[in-house]
C-alpha cells in the first residue's frame, strides 16, 4: 500500500493530509498539527497553542512533547463557535 498525499478538508477550507482520509467511518482520520489548525483557522500557530494550553481547544496529547488535533474535534469547535457569534455572545 502505499500513502499519498491528499486533502482533507474542514468548513470551507482545506489542508494537505499526508494520508489518505478514510472512506470507512471506522477509521479514524488522520490527526492535525497546530500548522494545520492554524491555516484552517487563518490564526498563527502560537494562538492554536495557546488555545489549547488554555484548555479551550481540544487536543489529543502523545506524550509531553506532542500535541494534536482530531479533525472532528475542530469542526465541531468551530460549529459550536459559529453558533455561539451567531447568537451575540461569546
């Protein structure tokens, strides 16, 4: 098998993946740097850490060094922010 670069997409933007996302709903989606939070979100990555050290962003930690973002877990996040702007609170 091999991997090749593709796209994955949230709200309306998309990033480069380097594997394929999973067609069977069992699988879980590749896992997102703060870089790619970052350009999905259009904020530096120093925020997207910050976010997440503030405990308002969920994260997915490997070990003391790493830290990554589920896919799912960014748009819900941005879902839940769009409706929270929407509503005039925030």
């Amino acid at each position: 098998m091999t991997w090749e670069a593709s796209t994955v997409y949230s709200s309306e933007h998309a990033i480069s993946c380097p594997f394929e996302p999973s067609t069977d709903n069992r699988k879980p989606r590749p896992l997102l740097t703060a870089d790619d939070v970052a350009t999905v979100l259009g904020v530096p990555n120093s925020f997207v850490y910050a976010l997440a050290r503030r405990g308002e962003l969920p994260t997915v930690r490997i070990g003391e060094r790493y830290v990554r973002f589920r896919t799912e877990a960014i748009e819900q996040w941005i879902a839940e922010h769009e409706t929270l702007e929407r509503r005039g609170t925030q």
